[in-house]
C-alpha cells in the first residue's frame, strides 16, 4: 500500500463523499425496516440494530 502525505485530490473527495452518503442511506433504511447491521466499532465488528441475534458465535 502506497501512503502519502499529499491532500486527496478533488475527485477522490467526491468518491469518498459520495460513498459515505451510499453507507448512510443504506443504514438508515436497515434501521427503518427494523434490519441489524454489522460495522466497525471501536476496532472490532459490532452488531447494531432492534432485531440483532441474541447471541453471536464466539472466537475458539
């Protein structure tokens, strides 16, 4: 992986913008329809939402 220390261009703020606008409209709708979802919290995979299974499968 390439990392640099220069400000994203233009077009890559617009991916990214529009990306996080994709990821926000698709929760909510989960949220609306009563959907869990599954992100990335406090470095590990966390289960949101009303109709979340009551128990997830556990690491060996």
């Amino acid at each position: 992986m390439k990392v640099t220390q220069e400000a994203p261009s233009k077009e890559s703020m617009i991916v990214l913008e529009s990306l996080r606008k994709a990821v926000a409209q698709a929760l909510d709708r989960k949220k609306r329809l009563g959907q869990y979802a599954v992100v990335w919290q406090d470095g590990q995979p966390t289960i949101i939402g009303d109709d979340k299974p009551e128990t997830s499968r556990q690491k060996d």
